[in-house]
C-alpha cells in the first residue's frame, strides 16, 4: 500500500523542537507523502502556529510549572489525560487525521479517549521503558512528592495503557520481546522497532567550529546529554578524580540540563578543589554544535546507570559520538554493550564503578591507534547500520499496515 495521501496527527507533550525523535520520524513519514501535522505545547516562547519543514505545528499554551504539577499527579489526580484529551479532540476537527501517533506511554489514555467517537487508529510511539524510568527519578521517589506521583502504580497501568494503541513503536526488538513476555495480550504483529538512530546528513551538514574550545593538549572526556544521577555523572566524576591521581592530564567536559534534584550534589560535586579545574560545564548548548564538541574531545561516554529502563534501548548521543569518529567508554547496559562489543568501536564498563570507568578510560589515553581504530569502526556502524535510512522502511511498513 502507497501511504502517500495518509494524514497524521503527532502529538508529543513538549515544545517539539529540540525532540530529534518525533522530528526525524515525522521528517520520514513527510518525505514519503503523508501529511503531518504535529500537536504540542509551547510553555511561551514558541508560536501557537508554524511549518517547520514543511510540518504543520500547532501548540497550545501552558505554564511550564503547571504542566509539570499536573504530569507529576497523573496517578493521583487524572486531569493530565482529560486535558491533553480534550486537546487532541479539538485537533482531529481541524487536521481530520486518518492515524493518530503519540508519543510515550503516559499519553495513550488521552489519545484513547479523544478517538472514541471517530475511532481513528492509534499508533504509540515509546520513547523509553517510563514504568521502569520514573523509579529512577530521584524527584518522584523522594517523600513527599512520591505520595503524589506514586510511582509504582505505572506497573500496574502499563498494560491497560498499552493495550489502548493499535500499534506500539519500541526503541529494540530487545523490549519489544520483554513486553511479549510480559503481557500475553501482546503479540510481535503489533509492534514496530525504530531505535533512537541519527540523521546522519543534518549532522553532517552543522558548520565545525574549532575554537568552540579552549584547545587541551591532554585528553578531553565528553558527555553530552541531561545530568542526573541515573545517567551515571557522579562514577564519571569520580573516574576523573581516580585519574588526576595518577596524574593523567584530563579534563572533563559536561553539556546538559541538570535533574533539579540532584542540582545541589552536582554543582558540589564539580566543586571538589581537585577537579574544579578540570571540568568544563554547560547548562545547554544547541544541537549544532555538537558536531564540534565532539570533534574537540577524545573519548566520549555514555555511563548511564544499568537499570530495566537503560536495558530498553540505546541513547541517541552514543551513535553521535560514533558519527564522528570517537571511541565511546558505555557502561555495561545490555542494548550498548552489545553494539559496543559488535562492532568494536569502544570499551565497556561495569555501571557505577569509577574504578571500572578510570580503567577503560586509561587504556584508551595510553593507546592512541587503539581510539582511532575504533573511531573508524564506530563511524563504520552507524553508516552502514544505525541511521534514520537503514530504519525508515519499518516506520513506512507500519503506516501501510495501518
């Protein structure tokens, strides 16, 4: 089947730009014919109404601090799904879709009662594995916020939320199969994989800057991506405390918001008299410059904490690195120490210790031929293997079958 001539509304619950995901996805599916029209919020700053790429993006207002009050009480008190329910009802007058495509697992009731009338096909797109993530943050499992949100209870509302969807896209076939298991109800016909894979050519396409950076004659560390305690940022610190010890010239470079949470560790921890010096942080840096971070540093990493959630998927920032010829230091989640180890282009350490971490770091510092080696390879795999080309086909299958 031509999906050519197909209509659908995407909706996704942040500001849509700044979400590679949803972007690329729609970008694809456009490309092919069908016309997209996008469903978001703008917390102010953004119009209420604008084609980006030819993507009709319309927005309605809310107060930031609101939309989290009532995203963080969905459990407790559920207007958050009534309120986005009535929104996207609204929308399919004006857009009159053939499919509706949410995204994350939170949004399927919304899109389930906004489509019982029209009984319009709903695709739901998973971003993560969010009954396993919201129990890594550490703002809903901290008293008393934890009473409000309850994050436990998304155990038990995941399978009535994912049986809302006709169709359900998942980050591997990894999770697709634990989900299969899981619930009985599901079968593989009902799943799409579409991982978190980059637009090689935009990011081939950003301008390098080579002074974005003060130049190091040591060896830069790279991690690029928001700053929590989940994503493994106090090991990394720690590691790099390990080897200025045995005084390794090396510095640490952080790009990304901080959990509000854990701003207060952080900000402590990058404090510390023996690192202080060698560590660079910004709060936020636009996606463009990526390309020159990145070529600026030595090894770039991604040591997110092993969990049910890291076990769902792989970043997107690891297959950037990649992008870019720079050997990566991951921790041992399943879904990246398996393409790490596949195609040779980085090491792998055990998630949460610094030890671990300093040690795989070391061994990339002291052989040079050994990081570009595997810079090859990485820029190797995500060429051949992990681009928005290679996984296009089965987001286009998905809307045939639709």
């Amino acid at each position: 089947m031509n999906v050519s001539g197909l209509k659908t509304l995407m909706v996704v619950d942040n500001e849509f730009v700044g979400d590679p995901r949803v972007f690329n996805e729609a970008t694809i599916l456009s490309k092919e014919g069908v016309k997209v029209d996008v469903l978001c919020f703008s917390f102010g700053r953004l119009p209420l109404y604008e084609e980006v790429n030819g993507l009709k993006v319309y927005r309605t207002k809310i107060r930031r601090s609101l939309k989290n009050y009532l995203f963080s009480a969905m459990t407790t008190i559920p207007l958050y799904h009534y309120y986005w329910s009535r929104i996207i009802e609204k929308q399919i007058e004006i857009s009159k879709p053939d499919v509706l495509h949410v995204h994350d697992l939170y949004m399927a009731k919304s899109a389930y009662l906004a489509t019982r009338r029209q009984k319009i096909p709903i695709i739901l797109d998973l971003h993560e594995n969010f009954p396993a993530v919201i129990l890594t943050y550490n703002w809903a499992n901290k008293f008393p916020k934890r009473l409000i949100v309850k994050p436990k209870r998304w155990r038990e509302l995941e399978e009535t939320f994912l049986l809302y969807a006709d169709k359900i896209v998942v980050l591997s076939s990894g999770y697709r199969d634990d989900l299969i298991r899981k619930f009985k109800s599901l079968d593989q016909s009902r799943f799409c994989i579409y991982p978190n894979v980059p637009d090689i050519h935009t990011l081939l396409s950003y301008p390098v800057d080579p002074h974005i950076l003060d130049d190091f004659d040591g060896t830069t560390l790279f991690y690029f991506g928001v700053i929590a305690e989940r994503r493994g940022i106090f090991t990394t610190i720690k590691a790099l405390q390990a080897l200025l010890k045995k005084n390794y010239k090396v510095r640490l470079l952080l790009i990304g918001p901080v959990d509000k949470v854990d701003q207060q560790s952080f900000y402590s921890a990058i404090g510390q008299p023996d690192v202080k010096d060698f560590i660079v942080y910004y709060p936020w840096k636009d996606i463009s410059a990526l390309p020159s971070y990145v070529l600026k540093s030595t090894i770039c990493l991604s040591p997110i904490v092993k969990n049910e959630q890291h076990e769902s998927g792989i970043a997107n920032k690891v297959f950037q690195y990649l992008l870019f010829k720079r050997p990566v230091v991951v921790s041992d989640c399943k879904p990246q120490l398996e393409t790490i180890n596949r195609y040779k282009c980085g090491l792998v350490f055990e998630s949460e210790n610094s030890d671990d971490l300093a040690l795989k770091i070391e061994q990339l510092i002291v052989n040079p031929s050994l990081r570009e080696e595997m810079g090859e390879n990485g820029r190797n795999a995500v060429n051949e293997h992990f681009n928005i080309e290679r996984f296009k086909e089965n987001l286009i299958d998905l809307y045939r079958s639709i």
